[in-house]
C-alpha cells in the first residue's frame, strides 16, 4: 500500500477497492490493524531480558504509523534493538533486511534466533544460517515462544 510521509494510505488505496471502502474508511482500517500486544508475550519478554547472555530485537516489516504503533506497545522499550522495514530501506523476506539487521546488531548466522508468522520469512532467514522458528499467530504466540526458548537451551 502507497504511503504519504506520516504513514498514512494515499486516496489511491480506496480505489483498489472498487468503492466497497471510501478514503476514511481505509485510513481506519489501516490505522487500526495493531490493536493490542499479544496476551502472555510480555512474561515472555521480561524472562527473556533477565538473562545476562542474551539480547533481543525487533524485525518488522511495517511503516512508519504502525511503527510508532509498535513501539508505544509497553514491551518494545524492553527490547534492545528495533529495526523496521521502512527505515532499513528492505523488506522480509528479501535477504537485503536480514544482511541490514545483521550489520545493525552486530550477529549473523546461527548466533541469531528469529520467531516469525509468515514460512517465507522463516525461510529466507534459515537460508542465511540464522535459527528460526515460525510462530502461529492465531494461537498461543506465549507458548509457543517459550516452547521454542526452551527447545534451544535459552528457557
């Protein structure tokens, strides 16, 4: 979806739909696609960042509002790197945002461990050496981060 410089759909977006949606209608939609933190993945969070041997991230692919969306949700300030697809200028699961994430926090290879919902993503990600591990997002996203935490030795 077309973009202007605050993240918003451009009226363009409204035609896609062939009239079923007007410009506002979309803008709404758009704007409320991030609604709320997934339950549980906090805890998860918080046991994670308390262990003196690990540092977490965030790899998004998104745009600017919903960045400011991401971000405002309380356990982003835990993390300590953000990364989004706007800003590094590539797009999961292009290999480029992957190199450029790697480059940003200093790991590559099999020293990382991606969680993600889309196969391409985990995919692309396993082709450059990292560990990754698709998440189902319509069910437990806690569990299965734990479950997965635990089967690598970090839980």
């Amino acid at each position: 979806m077309r973009q202007d410089e605050r993240g918003r759909l451009l009226p363009g977006d409204a035609k896609a739909t062939a009239g079923l949606y007007s410009v506002e209608e979309v803008r709404r939609i758009h704007d409320a696609w991030l609604t709320e933190e997934y339950v549980g993945v906090d805890a998860v969070i918080r046991r994670l960042v308390s262990l003196p041997h690990i540092e977490t991230a965030l790899l998004s692919n998104t745009n600017q509002c919903h960045w400011r969306r991401h971000t405002d949700f309380p356990t982003a300030s835990l993390l300590k790197h953000l990364h989004a697809s706007h800003l590094l200028g590539h797009a999961k699961p292009g290999l480029e945002i992957f190199r450029a994430f790697e480059r940003a926090v200093g790991y590559s290879g099999a020293d990382v461990l991606f969680f993600d919902d889309v196969q391409e993503n985990i995919g692309a990600a396993r082709s450059l050496g990292w560990q990754a591990e698709l998440i189902d997002y319509t069910g437990d996203t806690a569990a299965q981060l734990s479950r997965h935490l635990t089967r690598h030795g970090i839980f």
